[in-house]
C-alpha cells in the first residue's frame, strides 16, 4: 500500500480509538494537511477496498482489515522509536519525526528483526503500547491523563502523547519524563490547571499539558 494509504487509516485509528475525536473526512483532511475534496476521494476509494466505511456525513470507520493495517503501521514506528531511542540516544521529538519516515519503508521481516533484537519490547519511550506481529495490543492501560489525577496522590509518568518539540523540551527540563514521580497537589477546576511537585519542584500546567500527559498510580 501507498504512503498515503497507510498514513489516512493510520489517522483514522489514532482519533478514533487513541483520542476519540470526530473521524469525518474534513478532520481527517486538517490532520494529514490535505483538502477536505482530496480525504473525501480517499475515503471513497478505501471502502472499496473494504478499508473502512463511508457514509456521507458520518465519520469514518475502519473495517477489521483497516485496523489491522492501522495497527502494523503503529507497530513498525513504535519499534523503530524504540530503537532509535535505545541506539542513539535520541530525543523523544527526534524519534517520532524519523519513525513517521521509516515506518513506511519497513518489511514485516524487519519489523520483527529489530522487536526481537530489542527484546520484544511491550512499551516505545513515549509509553505507547507496541502491538506484537498479530496486530494486538496485549498489555491493559490502566493509565489516567493527569487533568483526571486525584488531589493529594502520588503517580507515576507513563506515557506523553504529542509530537510537538517544545512539549518535549518543556518536559525534559522540568523532570516530566516516563517512570518519574510526581505528587498531584491542586486541581484547579475553574482555570483548567493543575499544580504538581516532581523532583522537588512544583509547577503549574494548564489543560494543554494535562491532557496529554499519562500516569499510573504510585505503588
């Protein structure tokens, strides 16, 4: 399948499933930067191929087929994350933009290659669950986005979801990286934001940040 093909069900799986956001072609369009006409025609074109399911005005739907394209595409990025990050000691922006490269130029062989050289890994460094060679994911997120987190608990950071350099940055320098702990001091449901002490420095970070910030429960 083209690049293009793999990126459009990739997309639809990341919003619909990852984020629950709205999987109509004319937000399809906004997050691959292509006219809402040219996401429309792929749409069209993908349900012929049983890919996913198009219904004017309804959001799109990935068939079985679809989601386990979706899903081998993931693995493959994630893997090669995961490699980058493990070889060269890259940065968590720096591995995201060359996966999105090399995700699409990866055999099956390869992909299991560099999963059994890296010891079958369940997790890529942002924390995002690797789907083995079926296509399952078969660990249980039982994660919980910070702007959810309970006053007065102490958790630990397991996944951060974003692509954006100045996030990572941000986070780098302020200790907000996967496995550390962090104490959730005040939720402030009016302005959004929330205040943490990690690594015995307290900041405030709006909704931006917290919903994009995964953690588990201290134990």
């Amino acid at each position: 399948m083209s690049v293009a093909v793999e990126n459009f069900v990739k997309t639809i799986y990341q919003l619909d499933v990852l984020h629950h956001e709205d999987t109509k072609p004319g937000n399809i369009a906004k997050k691959l930067n292509i006219t809402n006409a040219a996401a429309t025609d792929m749409a069209r074109k993908l349900s012929t191929k049983d890919l996913l399911i198009y219904e004017k005005y309804k959001p799109l739907k990935l068939t079985a087929l679809g989601e386990k394209m979706a899903l081998n595409v993931i693995r493959k990025h994630r893997l090669w994350e995961s490699l980058l990050f493990n070889l060269f000691d890259m940065s968590l922006h720096d591995i995201h933009r060359e996966a999105e490269l090399l995700e699409h130029q990866t055999s099956d062989l390869l992909a299991n290659r560099i999963s059994a050289y890296l010891g079958h890994p369940k997790f890529d460094p942002h924390g995002d669950p690797i789907p083995n060679e079926d296509g399952v994911i078969t660990t249980t997120d039982t994660s919980v986005v910070m702007s959810k987190a309970i006053e007065g608990s102490t958790y630990v950071i397991s996944r951060l979801v974003s692509d954006n350099k100045e996030f990572f940055d941000f986070c780098l320098e302020n200790g907000l990286i996967n496995g550390a702990e962090i104490e959730i001091n005040k939720q402030f449901s009016t302005s959004n934001m929330t205040q943490i002490t990690v690594a015995k420095n307290t900041l405030l970070l709006n909704q931006d940040f917290t919903d994009i910030i995964y953690l588990n429960e201290f134990n």
